[in-house]
C-alpha cells in the first residue's frame, strides 16, 4: 500500500490529466507570446511544481521569479490578509509578467500580487492558474489560462498542501476527514 492511500478519499485530477493539461496550457502561451520573452513569477509554495512542468513544455524564451506571500498558513481558511514575504528579485518594469498559481480560491493573493507588479508598470499582466474554485471567489479577478475549474473541495497534491504534507503527491486529491486531524500537527 502506498504511503498516502490511507490518507486519501479520492483522486480528483490524475498524473496523466494534469501533464496533458498542462501540455496543452505551454501551447497556448507560446502561442500567445510569439515574439516576446517572458518573466514566469510564482507564488510560493504552492505553485512550484506546476511552474517547473509548465515552463518546460514552453517553447518561448523565459525568465522565472517567486512570490513567497503569508496568507493562509496552516489553516484551511483565509486570514484575508495578504503580506510579501520575498519580493521578486529581478525587474518587471517592461516585460511581460504570467503570474503562475496553484490555485485561485478568493481570490485575494492573486489580486494583490497582480497590483504589486501593475505599479512595476510591466508591458502586460495575465495569471495562469492551475485550479480555479469560482464559487469561493471573494475579489474579482481575471484569470487568463484556467487548467481546472474545480468544486470546493480541500485539495492537496501536485504541490498543493495540508499542513505542509502531501505536496509530493503526482495528482491532485481530497483527503479523508480522519486525516485532516491525523496530520494537523
Ligand atoms: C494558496 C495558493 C494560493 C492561495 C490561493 O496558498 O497557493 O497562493 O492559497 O488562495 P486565495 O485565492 O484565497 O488567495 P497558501 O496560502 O495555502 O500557501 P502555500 O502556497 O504555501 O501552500
């Protein structure tokens, strides 16, 4: 038995699903920045692995940075409150900004990273999420390249956490309710 499968109600996305998606995400950004270089910014944690796959399937010169932001912590909900732990490191102004999640719930750490680099004043802005729960959106926010609308279910995998745990996992799955409290240390 592997390591998670007590752990896990069901999986919602699969290994194969996710890499198919994502392949068909690279081609259409590439597609939509034929001539320009870009800079991929992720937000950290959560949105690593998805950024490493996805910018080794785009056939378009690109430079990457990270967001590391404080917002939810351990919890499972929102604090609402959104503050830069690592700022980007390298310049924005000019170029053409993607901002990579893992996912957009609220909406608000998306929002406020997006006017974080809009005063940076970048030649453009657009936001790639992997998953997307519409009907927890708190902020209106425009997502640009969607891989998953998705319920609102608590999700982990594929660098998605409970806790800091399951991150590693290659798809994206519920957890049982027993090990929401196994794993909340
Ligand atoms: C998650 C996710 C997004 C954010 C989305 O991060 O990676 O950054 O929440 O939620 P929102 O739309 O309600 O703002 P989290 O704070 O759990 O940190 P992590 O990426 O380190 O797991």
């Amino acid at each position: 038995m592997a390591y998670w499968e007590q752990d896990i109600a069901e999986i919602i996305l699969t290994e194969e699903q996710i890499a198919q998606r994502v392949g068909q995400l690279a081609e259409h950004i590439s597609a939509d920045y034929q001539d320009c270089e870009l800079v991929l910014v992720g937000i950290l944690t959560g949105s690593f692995v998805f950024l490493a796959d996805l910018m080794r399937q785009l056939t378009r010169r690109c430079q990457v940075d990270f967001f590391d932001v404080s917002s939810y912590g351990d919890d499972m909900t929102s604090s609402g409150e959104v503050a830069i732990l690592k700022d980007l490191s390298l310049p924005v102004t000019g170029k053409h900004v993607l901002m990579v999640e893992d996912i957009v719930d609220s909406g608000r750490t998306v929002a406020k990273l997006v006017e974080v680099v809009k005063d940076r004043q970048p030649a453009s802005v657009k936001v790639c999420t992997l998953l997307s729960k519409t009907a927890r959106r708190e902020l209106a926010v425009e997502l640009n390249y969607i891989g998953f609308e998705i319920p609102d279910y608590f999700v982990v995998g594929y660098g998605l956490d409970y806790a800091q745990r399951f991150r590693s996992l290659p798809f994206v799955a519920v957890l049982k309710d027993d090990a929401m409290l196994t794993h909340r240390e």
